[in-house]
C-alpha cells in the first residue's frame, strides 16, 4: 500500500497540486495583507520547505523506481533534477542569502544596500540612561502583534504595534495630545503629490524645500510656513505668485517677503503650484489604506506603515511610522516623561565592499509603441580594495556578478 502510494502518478500529481495551491493562497496574502504575510505563512513556513522537499523526493525515488532512463524519456527523467534545483535554490536563499535594494538615480553611487525585510529601531534617553533596541519585523493577519517593554533608568515604556497597513497613504489627524500639522498639494503638468508637515519638520517634493517653522539651507529653494495666531504665512527665497481659486488675477510677493497661505489661494514658485489642504493646530500625520481616501497620489518611497501606541507611565500617545523599500526611514522623536524617545521603521542597511555608480539608465521601447521592452542600466564598479574599477550592463537575464553579490535590474 504504502509503495503504491509513494510510487505514484497520482501522488505526484497531488503534490504539484499542492505547491500550486500555495502560491495562489500566497499571491492573495501579498495583494491583501502585503509581501510580510506571505512569508510568514506560506515561503518561510515549515509546512512549505516540506512540501517541497517531499515532493522532489518522490519524483527523484519515481525516477529510480520506474527506470525511465533505460525508456530514453529524457523529459521526464530532466523534470525530477529540475525541481530538485529549485528547492536547492529556495534552500540556500532562504537559510543562508541577504536579499535588499539598492536604489540609484543617474550620477549617484552607494556602497550599502537596504534590507527587503523591515526593522523597528527603538532609541531612548534620559538624563543618564541611553537605550538602543532594533527588532526585526514580521506582519500576518494571524498571531500576536508586535510588542515590546522596556525601561530606561526606573521609567517603564510600553511599544506596542496596533496596526500594520501595507500600501498606505498618509492623511491628517485631530490629536489632543497632537502638534500642529498640515498638508499641502503639490502639482505642475503631468504630476501631483502631498506633503505632509509636522512642527518643526521639513520635506521636499518637485525641487521644492517645504518646511514648517523650520529653517534651510541658501542654495535650496524653500518655503517656509509659520504661524501667526491661527493664521499660516508663507514666505520664500524666490518669489512667490498666487491667484485666488476662480479668477484670473495674480498677485506676485518678492523673495523672503511674506503671505497670508490659506486654501482659498494657488500659490506657485519656479512653475511648482500648490495649496493647503489642511491644517489642525493639534492633531498627528496617520498612515490609512490607499482605498480610504477618494484622491490617492503615487509615493514611492513609503510601501507599508505601522500605526504604533507608545505608553510611559500616565502618558499615551499614537503616531505612525512609514517605511519604503530600500531607502532610510525619517525618525520620529517624540518627548514623554523627561525622556526623548526616537522611533525608526525602516529596511536595514548592509555595507558593500566596493562601490556602485549608476552611470546610465535607459528605457528601450516596442517600435510604434511608448510601452517599455526593457530597462537597462549602465553601472560602474569602483573596488578600493582591489584597486579595480569595472564598467558593467544590467539588464533582463543580464546579472552582474561580482565578489559574491548578485545585483538585478
């Protein structure tokens, strides 16, 4: 019984069957719960190495068992050693490889890559006490949620993660133990964003600098907003044209000279337009499902977010951290009971031991078509070390191998 079992079509059949099954259940996770839940419950489950090691060892034993290389089927002899590879493959990069991102724009080099997997960086200080905790991450709709107690000095803190949203975008949100925040709409022909602003905070979208009540350097064009009362101002190292939504007349401000900024306006400097979408005096910047929001823009430097509850004592408070693939995550620093705590979530970096110079990127297309055909990058290596310097294409099936890494486009 238990031959004609193992040595079986059928039980062959039922394993393919199965692996099959897996990655659909798996490809579902990723698209509903992100690429974290489909790790932890089916690529780095037990149950699926299993599967896969049972199912080359059948097909190998039915190779032997029925002789099919004296029948010269050499088809069926190649398929066993064939999956037999791969589960090789999925071994070795499972147990042993470090997967990440590089992410180069022309002219830049780096000589670090970022992890795939997130991490939670824990940093807190006192007046004598220093505490630095990093926690790798993983996220699936079943088990317990991320939680961790630590103490700096005699004080007790609480991390504890109350949500992780896979393909967020960021809104604003009324807080009372909040700061003031707000929210602008960038925009110019054939593209939009946000940007969001905590107090004292500064980002930057379309060669625009953007803070609030923050300072910049010189040589970057910036725009500083202030508060006056319950009024926003905006001033600027350029100058700055508005028009009132619905007519046609403008008005122009010199550089460094200051405006009234409400939503009422479309400001514009350097053919860059925006307006504000909203300011809350104390409220916090929260991560949401993209499908929340009935006007979504593309940021592709955050991919998941966690929505985190801090305790410390009588104090409590929620803020949300985004993560990108393969770039550093902002710190969020929050002060609590005389300590200053600082959270990032982010990929982790991992040192190069040479370095890569982006040198060229090109975007071949199908003739008559604007649809791509292929990506190819032009790459330099720059080994110190080694006293090497190498020019090198990356492409589709076009690896560049050097000193035990293997870099894709």
């Amino acid at each position: 019984m238990i031959r004609k079992t193992f040595f079986s079509i059928k039980t062959v059949f039922l394993f393919i069957m199965g692996l099959i099954l897996s990655v659909l259940v798996a490809t579902l996770l990723e698209r509903i719960y992100g690429s974290s839940a489909a790790k932890v419950l089916v690529y780095n489950a037990w149950w699926f190495e299993v599967l896969w090691v049972c199912f080359s060892v059948i097909l190998l034993a039915n190779l032997f068992y029925y002789k099919l290389w004296r029948r010269q089927k050499w088809d069926m002899v190649l398929f066993p050693f064939a999956f037999s590879t791969i589960l090789l493959g999925f071994i070795l990069t499972k147990h042993f490889a470090v997967n990440g991102f590089l992410h180069l724009r022309e002219g830049e080099s780096s000589q670090h890559f970022f992890s795939t997997q997130p991490y939670l960086r824990i940093q807190a200080n006192s007046e004598f006490i220093s505490v630095d905790k990093e926690y790798e991450l993983w996220f699936s709709p079943v088990g317990k949620p991320f939680a961790k107690k630590l103490k700096v000095g005699d004080i007790p803190l609480s991390i504890r993660v109350k949500s992780h949203i896979a393909n967020p975008v960021k809104d604003l949100a009324e807080d009372p133990k909040g700061v003031p925040v707000l929210g602008i709409f960038v925009f110019k022909p054939y593209f939009s964003g946000s940007v969001f602003l905590e107090k004292e905070e500064t980002d930057s979208l379309s060669g625009i600098h953007f803070g609030f009540e923050s300072d910049f350097e010189k040589n970057v064009p910036w725009i500083r907003l202030e508060r006056r009362g319950e009024e926003l101002w905006i001033s600027s190292n350029h100058s700055i044209t508005r028009k009132k939504i619905g007519s046609e007349r403008e008005e122009r401000f010199d550089p460094y000279v200051s405006a009234l900024f409400d939503n009422s306006f479309v400001y514009t400097v350097n053919s860059v337009s925006f307006t504000l979408r909203r300011y809350i005096p104390k409220g916090r910047i929260r991560a949401v499902p993209s499908e929340a929001l009935l006007y979504k823009e593309e940021d592709f430097e955050i991919s998941e977010a966690l929505d985190i509850g801090i305790e410390t004592g009588a104090y409590r408070r929620s803020v949300s951290l985004f993560a990108g693939e393969g770039v550093e995550g902002k710190p969020k620093v929050i002060q609590c009971n005389g300590t200053t705590l600082k959270l990032r979530f982010e990929p982790k970096p991992y040192p190069l031991p040479f370095s890569l110079r982006l040198t060229d990127f090109k975007v071949e297309r199908y003739k008559d078509s604007q649809e791509p055909s292929q990506f190819k990058s032009a790459v330099l290596i720059e080994d110190s070390e080694r006293g090497i310097e190498k020019s090198y294409s990356i492409y589709m099936n076009h690896i560049l191998k050097y000193r035990g890494y293997r870099i894709y486009q």
